[in-house]
C-alpha cells in the first residue's frame, strides 16, 4: 500500500514553472546588456529583439541597463535586471539542466563579472499534484491537536483546521540570502483532488545551492508521502 500511494503521488508531480537565478551585489553592475545579450546568443539563444544602438553621443562609460526576458533556446528563456543585479533562466526543465544552463551563462562573462561578488543563488519553483487522497484532509491531519488550531478554534467559536502550510528555513526569514520555503496549499478549484505547491530557495554557497536545489523535487516528494500516508482512501 505504501509502495503504491509513493508511486501515485510521483507519478502526478507536474513541474510549472522552474526559475534559476544569481544575485551580484557590485556597487555599480559592470554588464552591458548588449554585450550580454551578444554572449548568451553564441550559446545558442535566440534574442528576442533588437537592442538599441550604442548612442553616437553620450559620455564614455555609457551602458544600455534595463531588465526582463532577452533571449531563448528551446523551452528556456534568459532574463536580466542590471538595476537589481539579476541573471536568471526560467522553463519548465529539471533543476539540473537548468542550473546547468546558467553555469553555462556565467562562465561566458567570466572575464566582466567576479564570482566573488555574488549575493546569493535562487530557485523559484511551482509544481502542481494529483494526490492519492483529499488534499483538505491532509491539510487538516497536519493541523490536528496543533496549538494554533485549539487556539482558532476557541478564539472565533467554530471547528478550524489548516488550508495551507508553509514552511520556512533561514535566520532572518524571507529578507535572507540563505533562505527555504515550501508551501503547500489545495487547489481552490479542486481542493479535494489537486495540490499546489510552491518553493522559494535561496543560498550564498554556489556548491551548496547546487547540491540542494537539485533534490528539492525529491525531497518535496518525502514529504507528500508523509503527508498523504495516513489519508489514502
């Protein structure tokens, strides 16, 4: 029965969206987004329009800034802020291939951008599940005899239980460079049948980052297995 119920929640893990990012924290970003885009299409990204031209009158460390998505390969697009100091590439790819990618990004501009000015790494992923069992009552299984939950439920007088959770790791929360969220919330349309789910992960430690972010998914699925194991039926 177990075998089974781990097998059925795998197999409906469908991957949405998956974004792959780094943060360089120079006091004035050394990247031209024409020489970017220039370098990200000799690995074979498209660019997705024309840059303007370099202005004929301007002073002389003059640099086209801006941000948003600039080029393409296959179901990855690449995407820039040079404001916030962001690259990014974002698809529907494993996390492997797709940091992967973004090493590949990085190494391009090896000469123009130092890898010890990075901030932080950051993964941004959604992810949608057909669970082996009601999504609300796994909610409210991971609720029972919870302090919030008694506390709820005899503040506003009536039976409440969890519809989401979302958990959190890092020292300083959400405004942190090394930072884990998982959240975990019914569909609204389907809250009996899908779950939705969304990650947020974020670390200073390139070799760290790697070795997490690529088995997340897995990670993710222990914990739909426990939360669906005392709820199939």
């Amino acid at each position: 029965m177990g075998k089974t119920a781990r097998r059925n929640v795998k197999a409906a893990l469908s991957r949405l969206a998956l974004r792959m990012s780094v943060r360089f924290d120079y006091v004035l970003f050394p990247l031209d987004m024409r020489e970017f885009v220039d370098r990200v299409a000799s690995l074979q990204y498209t660019p997705l329009g024309e840059l303007p031209p370099e202005p004929a009158v301007s002073g002389p460390d003059a640099s086209l800034v801006g941000q948003g998505p600039v080029a393409r390969k296959g179901n990855l697009t690449v995407d820039i802020n040079t404001e916030k100091q962001f690259i990014g590439i974002s698809g529907q790819n494993e996390a492997a291939e797709t940091f992967g990618e973004l090493s590949s990004i990085l190494a391009a501009h090896n000469d123009i951008l130092d890898p010890s000015r990075v901030a932080f790494f950051e993964m941004q992923a959604r992810y949608r599940t057909k669970t082996p069992s009601n999504p609300l009552a796994a909610m409210a299984r991971l609720g029972e005899n919870s302090r919030v939950i008694k506390e709820a439920t005899q503040a506003l007088g009536l039976p409440v239980d969890l519809f989401s959770v979302r958990l959190i790791a890092g020292p300083n929360g959400p405004n942190s460079s090394d930072y884990l969220e998982v959240w975990l919330q019914p569909i609204a349309s389907l809250p009996t049948k899908d779950l939705g789910i969304s990650v947020i992960f974020r670390d200073s430690d390139r070799v760290k980052f790697e070795a997490t972010s690529t088995q997340l998914e897995t990670r993710i699925l222990k914990l739909l297995e426990s939360a669906f194991r005392k709820t199939r039926g």
